[in-house]
C-alpha cells in the first residue's frame, strides 16, 4: 500500500509511473477531490453535499471553463 498526493492526474498517470519502476497497480482509491474526502462515510454509502461544499465545487468548475 503506497499514498501518493499528485495536484492533477492525467489519463493512467499512477500506472505509468509505477510500470516504469517495474510495479502493478492493482487498485486505486481516490481519497479525496476538490477538498472532499470520504472520511467517516461507510464504503459503498454515499451523503449529500452541504451548500459550501456544492458552492467549493461550482467554483473549481467555472475556473476550468
């Protein structure tokens, strides 16, 4: 088990970067995005955003535009 921390990930990065050090991914768990985290959310359950959240979220999208 190995964490990395990348600002952007391009297509297949992750398994790039470890096929060139001789490494299979096998699985990749996404921890976070956008200042979300899944922390204390049971695998497989899913919650409703709050209004700041929703708000964070639309900000991140209108800069990409």
């Amino acid at each position: 088990v190995i964490g990395i921390a990348i600002h952007e990930g391009r297509n297949r990065q992750i398994h790039r970067m470890f096929e060139l050090l001789g490494y299979e991914v096998k699985t990749l768990d996404r921890i976070a995005y956008a200042g979300l985290t899944y922390e204390g959310l049971p695998r497989g359950k899913w919650r409703l955003l709050t209004n700041t959240e929703l708000k964070n979220l639309k900000k991140i999208v209108n800069m990409d535009e």
